[in-house]
C-alpha cells in the first residue's frame, strides 16, 4: 500500500565532483509523525492512480487545503520505489485553481554506476568557524539565553506551527531563527542584533535603512521580506505564498523595546 509518508521526501540529482564526501551507510528516511499528523490536519488525502512517467507505473497523492484560498499539492510517486517522479503545485485564487509550479522527471535511472574516485576524500584547509549554534524546544527557554526581547508573530496563520527554535552567535552578532510549519510548506523569522549575516546582503543586494522599513525581494519563485525594527534586522522567507509571508512580517511586534540595552 502507498503511504503518506512515501510522497514528502524531495529528492535531489546533482552533477559534479564533490570536493569533499565520504560513503554513508544506506538509511530509511525518518519523517516526524508530529507533521504527519499536521498535514491529515490541515489537507484532504486522496489516492488514485497515476499515469506513466519516465517509464514508471505511478500512483497520485492529492493534497487539498482545508483552508481557503491556500495551495493544493499532487505527487506523482513510483510504485516500486517510492520517489517522487513528479509534482504540481495549484494555487487557489477566488474559488478558481491554477497551476503554480510543475516539476517532473523525463527520464531516471535507478543505482546507477559510481566511480569510486568520487569518494576520494582530499586534504582541505577550513577557515575556523567563528559562529555556535544551539536548539531550543520553547519560546520561553531561548528567552533566557539572550538579554534582549525575541520578535514573534502576533498572529500565526491557520495550519501553521513553531517547529525549531535556533540562536547563533556569530562573533558580535547574534541571530535567532524561528521556524513554523503547516506540514508541507514553511516559513522562518530571522531577528538578527547587529548587522544582518553577509551572505544577506551578498546574496539579495538590498537592506532595510529605516525604521519599520519593509523590503520584498521575489528570488526563484519565493518572496523574501525584510524590516528593520529598533537595533534588530528581521528577515522572513518561506516556500509558501507571499499573501501568508507579508501579514506575518507585518504584525511582527517587539515587546519592551527598552530591554536591549540590557
């Protein structure tokens, strides 16, 4: 029988010589039932069967968001193998569905040959890193490792929840990331003390100057924001729909603003 869990893992071809990799022991992927039941939550399951792609039998898994105006997903699974030949994403605009994004494989050919030279593991000079990064499981234990107030959405979306809590530290900066996740898509809030991380500003090229100052950049089909607030940069980004990223980053608030001087 086809599962649930059998269409969510997105896999990845790439071409090229590693610099550096080693052989790992072959493992099944283990998905968070905590998602599993989120996603039976938030989206209406069906299974049908699905026509050839790339010469594989397939089978459909449809996922309808119980939540207006929300994206509906359609994975296209082998039935031998379980991997995701293809998948459509159909955005929901006003009672009318269109096709948002389609990715599909035109061929696939299962283990094939790996030279070994690939696993060649070669002598690498590391710049030192500079940065910790530690895990938190509440809101409320983050809060009592750093001195200063930490943004949080003053609503969260219908479907969506806080799934990670990380801090960095990275020399003078400090950046605390909040990850929320319906199942399927995700977003993340990024409040950094200090300059933003470089790769920011190297990578989008632009930065909040004011306060309050709300920056969207649309970078390979996602929406990006940033604002300044106080002493902090706030970044949102997410695979989901601009129309949930911009109230959030909007309704953001910082509580006692006076504490960062701390």
């Amino acid at each position: 029988t086809l599962s649930l869990h059998d269409a969510l893992p997105i896999f990845s071809i790439v071409n090229g010589k590693p610099r550096n990799t080693r052989r790992r022991r072959p493992h099944d992927p283990v998905f968070p039932i905590f998602l599993l039941k989120r996603i039976k939550n938030n989206f209406d399951i069906a299974v049908t069967k699905g026509e050839t792609i790339a010469g594989r039998e397939t089978d459909i898994i449809s996922l309808n968001s119980k939540i207006s105006d929300r994206r509906n997903y359609k994975f296209w699974i082998d039935n031998e193998t379980g991997v995701t030949l293809k998948r459509v994403v159909f955005r929901k605009r006003k009672n009318r569905q269109g096709t948002y994004l389609e990715k599909y494989f035109t061929s696939i050919q299962y283990n094939p040959v790996i030279e070994d030279s690939l696993f060649e593991i070669k002598e690498m000079k590391r710049r030192p890193f500079h940065w910790k990064t530690r895990e938190y499981k509440t809101i409320e234990e983050a809060k009592k490792e750093v001195p200063f107030p930490i943004i949080v959405p003053a609503e969260i979306p219908d479907g969506f929840a806080l799934d990670r809590i990380r801090i960095t530290r990275e020399r003078r900066n400090v950046t605390i990331h909040l990850n929320y996740s319906d199942g399927i898509t995700s977003f993340s809030i990024f409040q950094t003390k200090g300059p933003p991380p470089p790769f920011f500003y190297n990578r989008f090229g632009k930065r909040p100057e004011k306060q309050n100052d709300i920056i969207e950049i649309s970078k390979e089909s996602r929406s990006i924001f940033f604002r300044k607030m106080g002493p902090f940069n706030v970044t949102v980004i997410g695979n989901c729909s601009k129309e949930i990223l911009r109230p959030v980053i909007e309704n953001i608030s910082l509580p006692c603003i006076d504490q960062e001087s701390r």
